[in-house]
C-alpha cells in the first residue's frame, strides 16, 4: 500500500465538473495498493496516517497529529502510485491491485479512518477526476505498508 500524503490548507474533487469530496484544513492522500496487500497493511496506514506529527504547533514545528488538529481527509484512489516507468516510455501498471481488489481496500481505508473520528471525504474510485489541491507549507510525504 502506498499513499501520497499532502498537508492541505483545502483540497477538492470533481467528477465531470461536480464536487465530488471537499476538505478545508487537514491531508489530501492519494491512495494506491499492489496484488499483496491485505486489510493488515490498511491497519498500518491508518494508524501511521491518522498519527503522523505533521501539523505546526505553537512554536511553528512540526509536532501535532491529524487526531490533535481535527482536521479532514480527501481520499483519492489512485492505481497510478504503482506505475513502473524503468523501461520504455510508457508506463507499466502490473503492480497496481485489480480493481475489485482495491476497491474493497480502498472502502476498508476510508471506514477504519472514520472509525477513529476523522472525517473523510473522497473521490470516485475508478473514474476520472480533476482533483484541487492547496498544499500547506508545501509538506508533501510518502507512506508505505511495506
């Protein structure tokens, strides 16, 4: 599992040319997963996510959590993440998840997210979105399962 974390001041999806999810302070991620992938990788992520000490304190550091903040989340599914472009010019996406595989991922995500009280807005899985993004700072990290 691989997410594309980015602390947002706002971020915003739409699905031909309707808002689709839409967050003020808090993380866009954009969400991809591979074949090996298990709802124990997802458990992983969403601690790791909802945990992760990104957000400024008083002093101006990096030193408070999603959970401390109460900020949102824009879930963006995105198979791309396990693009391979080694060879050739275009890329090879063999190690992204099937899509009926992800998805279920994906929706496992999302629910364990709220379960710790985040709210969660998403895109569409599986259709194309244009996806609005204000990055704060610019702080833009990479989680990974394995």
């Amino acid at each position: 599992m691989r997410i594309v974390v980015q602390r947002a001041k706002r971020g915003r999806v739409l699905v031909n040319e309707q808002t689709v999810g839409e967050i003020t302070a808090g993380l866009v991620l954009l969400v991809g997963f591979t074949h090996e992938d298990t709802e124990k990788d997802v458990d992983f992520c969403v601690d790791k996510i909802a945990n992760l000490r990104i957000f400024e304190d008083e002093a101006g550091k990096m030193n408070h959590s999603l959970l401390h903040t109460g900020g949102a989340v824009l879930s963006v599914s995105q198979f791309t993440l396990y693009g391979d472009c080694k060879k050739g010019r275009r890329p090879n996406f063999m190690q992204a998840a099937k899509p009926d595989v992800a998805e279920k991922l994906y929706e496992q995500f999302n629910a364990k997210l709220r379960e710790k009280s985040i709210r969660v807005e998403t895109g569409q899985f599986g259709e194309m979105m244009d996806v609005e993004l204000v990055n704060d700072g610019p702080v833009t990290l990479v989680v990974e399962s394995a």
